[in-house]
C-alpha cells in the first residue's frame, strides 16, 4: 500500500482543526491563515486525487484498510469510486471558497469558527470515503456538532430554533440508522459466524429475508430522507439554511444535503437491493411531490434565502428521481446533479450572503432596483440564477435532463409530473428575481455597493465550472458511469429486476423491425 | 448468666449495623443542616462497613474486609470534596440549609 | 479544401457572434458606445460572409450530396445514451443560417441608431450577439438536445432583452411571462426527446428518417405533438401566444429581430426538422394544420381593432405564424420556409419602420394620435407602404406568392376547411394592415389636436425633441434628467385595448425622420419585401428554393397542384386581399374624426370589444395565476408547510417537551426527597427479592 490519500484528506483539516484550535485566541490573522492552508492543502489532495482516479474502473480504488475495533469487527475502511469521487472533490473546492466567502462577514471569534469548519470538512470527508458501516455513522453523528455550532456561534436571530432543530431532526434519522446497521451486522454474524460491518463484506452477503430487508431499508431511508431531505421530511432545511452563516449554508446546500442521495445509491441500492426495486416507486412519488411541492413554496416565499432553500428541495427532488429511476442514466443523472448542484446553489447562496452583508436584510420586498447600483452582482445572479433553473449550457441541465430520461425510462408518469417542475422553476427565480433587481433603486438600494474583487473570485470559479461541465460533462460522467452501472448490474444480478435501457421499447421496435422483415420476405414469397 | 452463654453472634453485629445506618437514614431524610446530613451519610457507610466485616468474619472470607478498605478510601475522598463543598457553600450564604439549596429543581 | 471540407466548419458561425457577446459582456463599458454597437454589428457581418460561403459550397454539391454532418465532440454520454455536439449543413440549415445573420445584419445596424444614448448601449449589444449565437446553434445543431440548447439560449437572450429596460415594471413582467410561457413548451421539447430516447434511442436529426419508418403511428403522433408544443411556445401558437405581444415592451429592434423575423420561427424549423414523423402521423399533421389556420384567424380579428403599433403587428405576426403551421399541417414545408424568408422581409421592415415611426413622434405608440406621417417620415412611409402592399398579398410583392404558395397548398391538398381559414384571414391581413398604414402615415394629422386638447402640462426642457443630434437620446432609458417629469405614460408605453387615446408626447415639435443608419436597414428590407418572390415563383424552373430546399424533405408527399387548383387559390385570396384593403380603405381613408372615435371598433361593438381583449385569454390565465393559482400556492405555503408538515415536526417536539416537563415536576430540588426516594426504592426492590425472587 503506497502514500494513504484518502487517510491524508480525513486527517489534513482535523489536523487543522486541533492545531487552530489551540492558538491564542487574538490571533485572528493566524487562523485564517491556517485556515486557508489546510483547507486549501486538502483541496489540493482532492485535485491529486480526480488526477490519479482511474476512469473506467467499476470497483474501489485507493483502499486503505486498517483494523478500528477489532472486538467488535469494526475496520477503518476508505475507498473512492466514480459516486464518491466528485463528492471528495466539490468538499474539497467549497471549503477554501466558503471561507473566502467568510472574510467579511465573520467577525467575531474568528479562531473558533475556523476550527469547526475545519472539522466539519473532516467529517463530510469521512462520510463520503468510509467503507465501513460504523465508521460511517461516526462521520455521520460527528458531522452534527461543527454544524450545530457554526450555526449557533455565527447565524442570524432564529439561531437557536434552527440550530436545535437542525441537531434533532437529523440525529433522529440517525438512531436508526444506528440501530439498523448493529441488526444488518448483527444478522450477518449469526448467518455465517463472522461479526463485520465491512460494506462490500455485506454487500456481497445475500442471507436477508424480505422482511428483514424491507425493515431494515426502511431504517436506512429514515437516515437518508431526512437529510436529503425528501418531502415531507423538508421542513428543517429553510429554517438551518436562513438562520446559518452564508458559508455553512454554502456547504450545506453543497455537500450536506447530498448525502442522503449518496446514502441511498452506495448503501441502501448495494445493502438491500430487493427492497430498493419493491419500494422505488414510493420514493419516486416522494421525489416527484417534491419536486413540484418544493418550487410552489419556493415561489410564495418572501426571503431571498428561503427561496434557495425551498429550490434545493426541488432540486434534490431530480437527485432522488434519478437515483430510483433504477437506470444508468438516471443514476448518472442524479450523481451528476449533486455535483453541480453545489455550484449553482453555492453561488446563489454566497451572492444572497454578499446581499445581506450590504442591505442587512433578505426580505425581498425591501430590495428592487439592485440592477441599477449593482450590475455585477446582477449579472453574476442572473448566471446562477439560470444555472439554477437548468438552462442548457450550465450543469444543472444535464442532471435534471439524465434525471428525467431516466425516469421516463424507468415510467413514464413520474417523468411527465416531473417534468412539469421545468415550468415551476423558471417562476419561482424569476419571480423574486424581478422583485429584488428590478425596477427604480430607492433607500438602502441606491446606496449599495457593486460586488469587489474578491467577492467576484469567489463566484466566478463555481459558475464557469458550472458552464464548463454544463457545456462538457464528458469527464464527469465517465468516471460516474461505471459505478452507476456497477449499481445497475447489482440489481439485475440479485433481482429479477431489469433495466428498461435495453428493454421494453427499444425491444418493441426491433420486433416490429423483425415483423416487417417477414412480411416483407412473405411478400416476396407469394411473388 | 455467664459471659459464654453470652456469647456474640455475628447477628448482634448485624442488628447494630441496621440500627446505625436506620439512624443515618433518618438523619439524613430530618435533619436540614447540610454538615449533619454529611455526618449521617458517614454513619450510614459505616454501617455498612460493620456489617461487611461481620459477614467477612463470619463467612471466614476476606472479601468483605477488602470492600471495607475500598469503602474507606472512597468515604476519605468524599469527606475531602463533600467538606469542600460545605465549605464552598458556608461562604457564599452564612448558613447550609439543605433545602435552600434548590439548583436541581427541574 | 473542397466544398464538403467548409462545411465541415460551419460550427464557427455561431462562434463569432458567441465571440462578440463575451467581449462585449466582459469588456463593453471601456469599448464605449458606437465602438460595441460596430463590432456587434462586424461580427454579424462576418458570420453572414460565412453563412454565404457555406452556402456557395453547398451549391457546389450534387443535390442529393448536401448533407454534411460534423460531430465535433460527445456531449452526453450516460449509459447506452449519447449525444454530440454537431453540425449538420444542409438546404434547411444554410437557409435559416442566412436568413438570421442576414437580417440579423440589419437590425444590428439599425440598433446603432437606435439605443444611441442609451447608458447600457453596450450590453445591449452584447444581448443582440449572444442572442443570434444562440439562434445560429439552434440552426446549425445535428441532434435534437443541441438545437434545445440554441432554443433556450435564445429564451434566455429573450428574456434578457424583453426586460431590457428593467426600471419599468411591465418590461420585467414582460420578459418573466415570456420565459415562463416558453418553459411550458419546453416542457412538451423535453417529453418528446424522451421519448425518442425511449423509443429509438437517439436524437441526431439524420436518423429521424429511418425511425420514422419503423416505429409505430401512435408513438409518431405523440413526438409530432410533443414537438409541436414546443414549438408553441416559441412561435407563440394558440394557446401558449400570450407571451408575444407583452413582449413588445422590449425595444423596437429586438421585436423586429427576435419576435418577428428570427426566434418565433424556430418552432417552424423544428417541425421542418421533425417532418418525417408528420409525415407517418396524419393524425398530428391534421391538429397542426388547424392549430395554425385558427391562430392565423384569431389572431387576424385582434389585430384589426389594436390602438397601438407594435402590438397591431405583434399580433400579425401570430397570424402570419399561424399560416407557417398551417402549411407545415398539410405538407408544405418548403411554402413555409417560404413564408418564414417572405415574413422576415417584410415584418422586418415593418417593426423597424414602425421603431423610426415611434422614435420620430416622442415614444408614442397610440396609432390614434398619429396621421399623415408621410410628410414627416417620407422615406419610413415608403418603405413602409412597400412592406404593407407585400404582406397583404398584393401581387407581384413577396407576402402574395409566399402565402398564396400555402394556400394552394391547402386547396390543392384537400383541406377545405383550413384553406377557406386561411383564405378568411387573408382577408383580416389586408384590413389590420392597411389600417395601420392609413392611421400612420395618411389622413388627417391628428397629433397636434391630441397635443393641444390632451396635453399634460409641459415641462420646458421638451425643447431637445426637434434637435435631431438629440432626440435619439428618447424614451425611458434616456438620460436620467427626465426622471423628474411627472409622465404617467413614461413606464407604459403600451397602449392596450379599450384605454383612451393618450396625450400626445411631440410637446409642440413635428414628428421627425430617424437618422440615415437607421433608414438604411428599412430601406433594404423594403426591398426585399418587394423582390422576395422571385425566390420561388411557382412558374416551370423558377421555383429555385422549392428545388433547394427539396432533398431535405425527402419522402414528403407533398401534391402537386393543377393549374386550375392554383387560379381558384390564388385567385381568390387575391380578390380577398382586395376586399380587404378596400373595406380598410373606405373606413380609414380619411383618418379618424377624433382620436377617441375609431369607425371600426364602434361598428362592430360588441364583437369588437371581445376581438380587442383578445378573447379575454390572457387576462383569463393572468387571473387565475394571480387568483386561485397563488392563492393555491400561498396555501401551501403557509398553511400546509408551515402548519402542517412543520406542524407535525414542532408539534412532536412539543409533545416530548411538554411530557418532559411534567416528569420533571418530581425534581423538585429537596435533595431530602430524593433520598426518600432512594430509600423506598432500595426498600422495594429488597422487599421484592426477598418476597418474590428469593422463592
């Protein structure tokens, strides 16, 4: 076993964290400084490692295996396959923008505010690279403490609610998720003697009975519905997003709320694959009500914020639709709106921050008129904001349009109410967008700055990304495809499940070909 | 009456524990100075303890004697930090009344 | 490098004006104001110089050799799925390619003059470029999702220049009900690409053909149709047209270039390039023909009773679009890019014209408060009238072969009922049109009594009007010194169905000429409007787009139609045409008595109100998007989210909350009773082992 990359991208910013956590705390400079250093050397190490990622390979790669708690079979287990990959890499581009993004609005205790993004970098790491069940509940429960206090120490006046709700919501979630996966291991052990959590281990097991399975998939989907959050387990994503500093919010919209999504296609879909085929369609319906549901609401609200909450409850509406749409294409799709959804939404998020920091407010009503004192920050609203609706050329279409194909695919109803989400997406943006930017700048408006230099470098790089893969996806979703067709197969290869690609009515029309071949021979026959 | 048919069986012991740590209990559920409910504590421990090195002689065990020293050290320690504390407390309010002291109440 | 070696590099059209677009975005304030506006307009120069080339070349192949697909790269690849980026020259896509960078070319030039003084002169240039890259990829595309990519670029470049003078609050209501309406279509593009993926798998256009042929009638009636709606919306069809005429509060040019001549014919190109699917459905064919020869009437009777100039055209424009599907529906592809060229001609001219007509006359609209502008605007009035003659399908202009040609077509086709449509609203073309022309630019002047009876006090810096050099610097993106003028008309100025006529807003100056950068383009379009038949004159050999044009729709089974099917057509539409320029003729030759006295509105009440209103429609959606719809929404909001599904959140919370406080009630902080409690507990549990366990 060569360098431990994946180890280095855990352990670099929780070696950040203790290290700016034991400075004076006067040294703001000096934190900032160490902030912008480990951040920045473990995007660095993500960069190394997209660099070295092997295209094309459909298992994991950069393995590191080390034994945790031995009597308790629980390993410290990393690997990095096409799902998890683009997740390691947008972590590791946020952190350095988000705190960038932080300079001016982070004022006050600033030493502890760097310690805990740190942290929660280690542990959104964590998530995204274990391969061990409870190591990854480990990252999952740890994830919770930096957030609660990033959002207490540093939100806005319902900091508290927020904060508090955001904390017991999701650890709910993660009680059973807990609980199912000590039974998962647990059952394991008396079906053939060995106590382990190792997720290919069990994945590769088969002795769940359906009962057992459906429980326990439904233990897992508590976890990962709350956090994804499908509809109606919502509610806790507008109050954490408003009340959260502008960066907590970014790498919530960003990474957080993905890995639900990523919860369900690497654990549920490879732990229990009959129940993920027999409940799909109920997902679906979740996913499409929230799809529609999400950017109604979205439309009605009256802060800026909240209407970005509400849209990335939409959005991740076509994340969830795309994964149980159960095809290559739609999985493809939905991995690769969770790549891109961080980017437009991080960029809408950071420029509503940048709002705030010059209006104090974001209540809609009190803007109007930002077009004529701030045309780059319009401009840069009005990239994101039509990345965000998924206009082709930004990334966010090719998700929502793989998302969509796929589910067409898989049937055709959920695609078609699906789809009708397009129109709802265009009015909830424009509509507050016409509300805050256009028309006569009066009052605190008129008065308002254009965006600075440095404000510009944080947007800019996340909407030509955006333009970039929106314009090339083929990197991405090459080095997707394998793991979301290794998923396919696996459902193919344990169920009698099958996937539509190759079927239904691509095999119609080579019928009706055949049929009219015959004829046509017939025909010649008779002649 | 001789001194042999007076003999003192280890129930003799064990009924003056019971009566001690009864005294102790009492004290501690009645009396509101904090100091004597530390001191009625003590006598419920010690209680104990005679009744541990009655069993310990009786069962021709050692055990019993064992816990007794663990018992010992334990209660030195909670002589140290309990006194501490009453100590704390006399500073701050003149007097150490249990039941002003209400920090707990949910 | 031979011919099919050029084509090869047709991909660098739409590249060049993309090139424009983010200089000017990135740099356009420094470029300063006539510099952005010339090279907007060089850019477009020379991708109209490639659009010829490329044209040239592609004459230079055998007929049936004209087809040049270019992958360039993999768009999309997901699973057994992929997608390109491509190009495909071919008659149709050369055809649309010179048709957009020429007349784009034009307006360009045009938009010189007129944003002149404009503070965002650059980005609107910018807007312009970006615009017709979007509209160029959308031509040059070989698949489907690519030409969706040009398709929503140019809504996006719509949007933005609908709204372009965003202080006004209609402007940006406009550009957001254009959007949004167009998104409803889209939704129709995006369900038919997934269902060519479904059900053949790929969305390159050269394998249209083939599919077409195995796949079964039914799913070919659903992608026409799907198709269709998409189409739609961009070319603004019944019901999804509403978005059109709002659209009028972008500037003038932008209506002549995106809403008249370019954008709103993409849904023609898109269902020429779909044609081998309405070729195997009849069914879809025949709901397309009817959707177009209704549109084409409805929109015909609005126009006609219409107050103000651009809307009167905007809804001409639905009609003339309407004649575009109609002849799609029965089979005549080429009559439609016919009347696609024909109509970018002339409408061209029209809106351009009725921009100087607008510019000259201190940003009114009202068409009532205007007459005998020929002695004022007398090379607009020339052009003008030539655009007017060509739209009415007065022989020998353009607009005559053009729609006749989907006349004939219809007849000859046997679709009586949508020629005797068409051919009725032919009759509503000549009326609306000549109309317009005779309250603009004859009869009687009535801006000065509209002036003296309605004027709004006068404020006395009005005086720059009939400076030429200034009066460009005009309407609600002047200079911001107008600000203080009390004008309620500044933020509207468009003037719908029903409101009075408006005070005029020349303040004691004479209309007055747009300046020669701005006559140039008009002029040439005129032109065109007066020649453009030549292209195809249904005589022998003449027919030259017909025999272009041909090899794309192979396998159309188009009808041939007799001689005698074509003097009925033609012969009749022409009379039509006739009746209806007399009719319009004897009402308006003389003008208006008074501005607030329009003959035809007052003699065909009450039809006339509901014509006008445009059948309520639009004011029926926006009621039920603003009533119930948000009402709907607002309800959920509130009530459902906040209530209930938040509700069943904070209320479990609240239950623990309150179950905890109510156990915490035995804290109540004696430590006493908790070592009672201690006590009886440990007392229990004795008693319990010694009464019960211990047996």
């Amino acid at each position: 076993m060569g360098f431990p990359l994946l180890l280095a991208i855990i352990v670099t910013p929780l070696v950040g964290a203790v290290v700016v956590a034991l400075l004076p705390a006067a040294r703001t400079e000096v934190a900032k400084a160490l902030g912008y250093a480990f951040t920045g050397a473990t995007a660095g190490l993500c960069g190394y490692l997209l660099w070295h990622f092997q295209t094309g390979d459909r298992g994991f790669q950069f393995v590191y295996d080390q034994p945790w708690i031995p009597g308790l079979g629980v390993r410290f287990t990393l690997g990095v396959d096409g799902i998890s990959l683009f997740m390691v890499v947008v972590t590791g581009l946020l952190f350095p923008l988000g705190l960038l993004a932080s300079e001016k609005y982070i004022t006050h205790r600033v030493k502890a505010y760097v310690a805990w993004f740190l942290l929660l970098e280690t542990a959104i790491m964590g998530i995204f690279l274990t391969l061990d069940l409870i190591a990854f509940f480990v990252f999952w429960e740890l994830l919770l403490v930096p957030m609660y206090f990033l959002i207490l120490g540093w939100g806005s006046a319902r900091r508290k609610y927020a904060a508090m709700k955001f904390f017991i919501y999701t650890g709910l979630g993660s009680a059973f998720l807990l609980a199912s996966t000590l039974v998962l291991g647990f059952l394991h052990q008396a079906d053939t003697g060995v106590l382990t959590f190792d997720f290919r281990t069990l994945a590769d097991w088969n002795g769940l009975t359906g009962t057992a399975e459906v429980l326990l998939f439904v233990g897992f989907m508590a976890a990962f519905a709350i956090k994804a959050p499908l509809f109606p387990f919502h509610t806790w994503l507008p109050d954490v997003h408003t009340e959260a500093p502008t960066a907590g919010s970014v790498v919530l919209a960003g990474v957080i709320i993905k890995m639900g999504a990523y919860g369900f296609v690497r654990f549920s879909f490879e732990l229990f694959p009959q129940a993920s085929v027999d409940l799909a369609p109920i997902l679906l319906v979740l996913a499409v009500i929230g799809i529609i549901y999400g950017a109604v609401v979205a439309a009605m609200q009256t802060d800026l914020k909240r209407v970005i909450a509400y849209s990335s409850v939409a959005h991740m509406g076509f994340v969830i639709l795309g994964i149980f749409s159960l095809t290559v294409i739609g999985i493809d799709g939905a991995v690769f709106t969770m790549v891109s959804h961080p980017l437009t939404t991080g960029a809408l998020f950071l420029l509503v921050g940048m709002i705030y920091e010059r209006l104090h407010t974001r209540e809609i009503g009190e803007m109007g008129g930002m077009w004529n004192v701030a045309p780059v920050l319009t401009g840069l609203f009005i990239a994101a904001m039509f990345a965000g609706i998924g206009l082709p050329g930004f990334s966010g279409f090719v998700g929502e349009f793989l998302s969509l194909a796929g589910a067409f695919l898989y049937e055709r109803p959920f695609a078609i109410v699906a789809a009708l989400g397009v129109i709802f997406a265009a009015v909830y943006m424009l509509w507050p967008f016409k509300r805050a930017f256009a028309g006569r700048a009066s009052g605190s408006v008129a008065r308002m700055k254009d965006l600075d230099q440095r404000e510009i470098l944080v947007v800019v790089p996340l909407l030509a990304l955006s333009l970039f893969l929106g314009l090339y996806p083929k990197p991405v979703l090459d080095r997707i495809e394998p793991a979301a067709d290794r998923a396919v197969r696996n459902f193919e290869r344990k169920t009698d499940y099958r996937s539509p690609e190759e079927s239904r009515d691509r095999r119609d029309t080579e019928r009706r070909v055949e049929r009219e071949q015959r004829r046509a021979e017939a025909r010649e026959g008779e002649q | 009456m001789t001194l042999a048919a007076l003999e003192i069986t280890s129930s003799y012991y064990l009924v003056l524990a019971a009566m001690v740590f009864t005294i102790g209990a009492v004290g501690v559920l009645t009396r509101r100075n904090v100091l004597v409910m530390f001191m009625c504590v003590e006598l419920m421990l010690n209680a104990v303890n005679l009744s541990f090195v009655a069993f310990a002689r009786a069962l021709d065990d050692v055990t019993g004697q064992v816990i007794v020293f663990f018992v010992l050290v334990v209660a030195a320690a909670e002589v140290a930090v309990g006194l501490a504390i009453i100590v704390a407390i006399f500073r701050r309010r003149r007097h150490a009344t249990a039941d002003d002291l209400l920090a707990l109440r949910g | 490098m031979n011919a099919s070696d050029i084509l090869d590099y047709l991909g660098i059209i739409p590249l060049l004006p993309l090139a424009g677009a983010v200089i000017l975005l990135l740099a356009g304030r420094r470029i300063g104001e006539p510099r952005a506006g010339w090279l907007a307009t060089g850019m477009m120069a020379l991708a109209f110089l490639g659009s010829l080339v490329a044209l040239f070349a592609l004459l230079s192949l055998p007929a049936e050799g004209r087809l040049q697909v270019n992958q360039v790269f993999t768009w999309l690849p997901a699973g057994t799925f992929s997608v390109g980026m491509g190009t495909q020259a071919d008659p149709l896509s050369v055809t649309w390619l010179l048709l957009v960078t020429g007349v784009g070319l034009l307006i360009h030039l045009y938009s010189i003059g007129y944003m002149h003084g404009d503070p965002l002169f650059s980005r609107f240039f910018a807007y312009l470029n970006l615009f017709a890259a979007s509209m160029l990829i959308l031509v040059v595309a070989d698949n489907l999702l690519m030409t969706f990519l040009g398709w929503e670029g140019v809504g996006l470049c719509s949007y933005l220049l609908i709204s372009f003078w965003y202080r006004r609050n209609d402007a940006a209501n406009a550009g957001k009900k254009a959007f949004v309406t167009n998104r409803v279509g889209d939704v129709g593009f995006l369900l038919a690409m997934f269902l060519i993926i479904a059900t053949y798998g790929t969305l390159e256009y050269t394998a249209m053909a083939p599919a077409a042929e195995i796949i079964s009638a039914g799913t070919a009636t659903a992608i026409a149709l799907l198709l269709m709606v998409g189409a739609m919306g961009k070319s603004a069809q019944l019901p999804l047209h509403l978005w059109l005429t709002d659209a009028m509060e972008g500037p003038t040019p932008v209506s002549a270039l995106i809403h008249a001549a370019t954008m709103v014919t993409a849904g023609v190109f898109l269902m020429c390039r779909a044609y081998p699917f309405l070729e195997v459905s009849h069914d879809a064919s025949v709901v397309i023909m009817w959707i177009g020869a209704i549109t084409a009437l409805l929109a015909g009777t609005v126009a006609i009773v219409q107050p103000d100039i651009k809307r009167a055209l905007a809804y001409s424009t639905i009609s003339q679009l309407g004649y575009m599907f109609l002849a799609i529906g029965v089979g005549g592809y080429e009559a439609a890019v016919f009347m696609v060229l024909c109509h970018a001609f002339y409408k061209g001219c029209l809106f351009l014209g009725a921009g100087s007509v607008i510019h000259g006359n201190g940003d009114n609209q009202d068409m009532r408060i205007m007459g005998r502008y020929r002695k004022f605007l007398p090379v607009t009035a020339f052009a003008m009238v030539i655009a007017w003659l060509a739209i009415a399908g007065i022989p020998p202009f353009a607009g005559f072969w053009a729609k006749d040609e989907i006349l004939v077509e219809a007849y000859a086709h046997g679709d009586y009922g949508v020629w005797i449509v068409g051919t009725a609203a032919a009759l509503l073309t000549a009326v609306y049109m000549t109309r317009l022309i005779f309250l603009t630019f004859f009869g009687n002047a009535r801006f000065e009594g509209a002036d003296a009876a309605l004027a709004v006090p006068v404020v006395s810096g009005g005086s720059d009007e009939g400076d030429p050099a200034v009066a460009t610097a005009h309407g609600p993106h002047g200079s911001d010194g107008h600000d203080g003028d009390e004008d309620p008309f500044e933020d509207h100025p468009t003037v719908v169905f029903g409101e009075p006529p408006r005070p005029g807003r020349l303040h004691g100056h004479r209309p007055h000429e747009s300046p020669v950068l701005m006559l140039v383009p008009i002029v040439v379009l005129a032109g065109l409007s007066a020649v453009g038949g030549l292209l195809n004159l249904p005589f022998g050999k003449l027919d030259f787009l017909h025999q272009f044009l041909e090899p794309v729709f192979e396998g159309a089974k188009g009808v041939k139609a007799t001689t005698a099917q074509k003097l009925t057509a033609e012969g009749l539409s022409v009379l039509m045409a006739l009746i209806g320029v007399s009719i319009a003729l004897l009402v308006y030759r003389r003008g208006l008595r008074s501005p607030d006295r329009d003959p035809l509105v007052d003699r065909l009440r009450p039809v006339s109100t509901l014509t006008g209103s445009a059948y309520y429609w639009d004011a029926g959606v926006t009621r039920f998007v603003g009533g119930p719809g948000e009402r709907g929404a607002s309800w959920l909001n509130r009530v459902f989210d906040a209530r209930i599904v938040d509700g069943a959140v904070n209320g479990t919370a609240w239950l623990f909350q309150r179950a905890g406080r109510a156990a915490s009630r035995v804290q109540d902080g004696y430590v006493r009773r908790y070592a009672l409690g201690i006590l009886l507990g440990t007392v229990a549990v004795v008693c319990f082992v010694l009464l019960w366990a211990g047996r």
